[in-house]
C-alpha cells in the first residue's frame, strides 16, 4: 500500500443542489413528530371508542402526557450541550418506542379495524378493544426482538463485486467494511471487541470503516473505540469521516483513528498493488464537513483522486450514498458507504429514501460506477432494529480477467 496524495484545498467544486419543498419540510420534522407520535397512539389505544372505565383512561392519557413530555426534555439533556448518557439513552428508548406505537396504532389502527367489520366481529367497542391489545401485543414483541437485534454482533454479508477495470492481479481481494459502529451513552466496549475479533476471522486484505464511529468525543468514547486497535487487515485498514463525528469534535476521531493504526483518508487515497495491478483506494470527508467549520474538513473528490493514474480502477469511501452522483460523474468504480442503517426501525426506511438514492446493498450508477450500502453495524439512538439488521460486510473484488497461473 503506497500513500500518493495529500489533502489539497478545494477549489471549483460543484454548488450544493437547492432543496425541495419536501427536504424543507422536513426541517420542522422535529417539531411536530414528537406530538405525533404520542398523540396518535393514545387516541388509537384509549379514545378510539374503546370506553375504558375512568382511572384506566386516566392513567394511560397521563403516561402518554409523561412520554410527549419527557422524550423531547430528555433528548436534549442528552445530546446537547449537557451530554447526559443517562438522559440519551432514556429520551432513545422513548423514541424507539414512540416510533414502534405509532406505526402499529396507525396500521392496525385501520387495516385491523376493516377487517374486524368486514368479518362482523362484535360490537365498536369490540373492535376498539381488540386493536388496542393488538397493538401493544405487536409493539411489545418488536421491540424485544429489535432490541436483541441492535445489541448482537452483527452476521457476515458476504458478496463478489465485479469490476471491469480491475486487474487480475487483484482478482480476489477481499474487503472487509465496518461502519456506523456509533459507540455511545450505552457501554458497548465488549460488544465492540467482539465485532473487531469477527473482521479479524474475515482475512480482509483492506479493512474499511467509512465513519459515524461514535455519539461523543474521542475522549468520551476512547474505551468502546479502543478494540479498532486491534483489527488486522494484510494491506491497510482506513477510515473516512460521517456526519456524527462533525457533532463531537471530528479531528479528535481523525487523530484516535490515527493513533489506533487506521489511515485516515481525509480527501486522499493510498495505492494497493498486488500481482502486477493497482487499485486505487481514496476517502472523502463526509458531505455535512464543510458546514462544521473546522478547518480543511469538506468533501473533495478531486484532491482525493489528485495524482491517480486515470486508467486504474478506483475505490472511494465515503459516508454517505449520496455522495455517488458525484462519484459516477468522476467514473469512479466502486463506492463504500454506510449512513442509512437500512432504516433501523421499520418503516423509517421510506423517510431515508427520501434524502439517499440507496438504502441497503449494491446498485449500479451510470454507465460504470457501482455503490454499496451497508445498514450498520452498530445503531444510533434508540436500541432496537426491526427488519433492518447489521452487518459486517465482506466484499470480494472480482476481475473479468482470468489470474495468470503460475
């Protein structure tokens, strides 16, 4: 692995696309979703005609009150300036289990409903009954199972990637991609260790981690960062940035990242070269960089492409899918990202697919640039996953020529 650039200064790039009315509408999201989500499961399960006798009724609207209350006071205590983990991982929860509530009461709220009259099942209060047990029936069973989902070691997704442009000599390589690990107020040091011994079992000749390490500064969360230490790779192990890191002191990550042996591909790339033939792997800072202000951070893929041979094939790290109408403009072949946790909760994936062009697993982009989105290995906020499970990725890199035998 030869290092061959730089970070350079930016110049020329390309403006930000002006948003949508929807990507605006989306700026007051946090104001209204959390009256939204406490609202409406507590008139689906308590005011909906299901009559339930007075303290009944009281005591639920009450804990309903508490939650729209306490979620929001929490999440603030927690990831603002206060930096309480306790307060994180209680206003998490709450939005885990807001979030899971309010789909259920929206979906079995009506559809359970229809079906119930259409069957001729009892009387309205009947019905209105049923859909209230039925929804927390569900929602109790998801978010047990979506809890033991978040906190196991994710499983191995392993898949061929076939390049046109790689050469034979590099038939075969093996990529090993962790990202969103997002070490935060819940310890995970040892869950941590155990993701790290599963990439050391992969063999990966690179091993990538494309950003979003950790809610917290480097300080914060040195402990659970600490078993990146000892990852093994044959070549390079290297790092990109991803939004979370630009809420808590991105260069303190760049550093740590550093010091734990990571090469940490700011706007650079790094030349792996095996039988005869080289890839090009580069890294770009995430694309919320340049608005943190720290100095020199932004998403520069001509300075992380600068001095590569044009003809080699090119591997480019970078947080976000939808850095890829950039990487497919510059013809790059393969783009490692991460960011969407395929939705974490679903159905949250329909809100992500409104800002990324690619939840989960590979896609094509153009004539010649392939993307790969992996959901994450770690969670961010509430702990739980619901048909979005982690990943560990292990990508073969395949030729379309034959390796010369010896």
């Amino acid at each position: 692995m030869t290092d061959t650039s730089n970070a350079r200064s930016a110049e020329g790039e390309a403006q930000a696309p002006r948003q949508s009315p929807l990507h605006r509408l989306m700026r007051y999201l946090p104001l209204i979703a959390p009256v939204l989500l406490w609202a409406v499961p507590c008139w689906v399960l308590l005011h909906g005609g299901q009559h339930w006798p007075p303290p009944v009724a009281l005591v639920g609207t009450a804990l309903f009150a508490l939650g729209l209350i306490g979620m929001p006071l929490a999440m603030v205590r927690g990831h603002g300036r206060r930096q309480q983990d306790r307060a994180a991982i209680v206003g998490d929860t709450l939005l885990g289990v807001s979030w899971a509530l309010f789909t259920w009461s929206v979906l079995l709220g009506v559809l359970l409903r229809l079906v119930l009259v259409l069957a001729g099942v009892g009387g309205s209060q009947d019905r209105a009954r049923i859909v209230t047990w039925a929804v927390l029936g569900v929602t109790a069973v998801l978010l047990t199972w979506g809890y033991a989902e978040a906190r196991r070691v994710p499983r191995v997704r392993r898949l061929d990637v076939r390049l046109p442009r790689l050469g034979a000599g590099l038939d075969g390589t093996r990529v090993a991609l962790i990202t969103d690990t997002h070490y935060g107020p819940l310890d995970r040091a040892r869950w941590s260790a155990r993701v790290c011994e599963t990439v050391n079992t992969l063999e990966a000749d690179l091993v990538c981690h494309t950003g979003d390490i950790a809610d917290g500064t480097a300080e914060r969360r040195r402990a659970q960062a600490a078993p990146l230490g000892t990852v093994r790779a044959t070549r390079a192990r290297v790092y990109v940035t991803g939004n979370h890191e630009y809420y808590s002191e991105a260069q303190g990550w760049v550093d740590l990242m550093d010091e734990l042996g990571w090469e940490p591909l700011r706007n650079r790339h790094l030349l792996l070269e095996r039988g005869g033939d080289t890839l090009v792997v580069a890294g770009v800072d995430d694309v919320t960089a340049e608005s943190s202000g720290l100095a020199g951070h932004r998403a520069h893929l001509a300075g992380a492409l600068d001095g590569a041979d044009p003809h080699l094939p090119v591997l480019l790290l970078a947080h976000q899918p939808k850095f890829v109408d950039r990487a497919a403009a510059a013809g790059i072949d393969l783009q490692l990202s991460g960011h969407t946790h395929g939705g974490q909760i679903w159905p949250f994936h329909h809100l992500v697919r409104i800002d990324q062009p690619a939840l989960a697993g590979l896609s094509r982009h153009g004539t010649r640039t392939l993307l790969y989105t992996s959901r994450g290995t770690g969670f961010w906020g509430p702990p739980f996953r619901v048909f979005a499970p982690s990943e560990i990725t292990l990508l073969v890199l395949r030729s379309p020529h034959r390796p010369t035998s010896s």
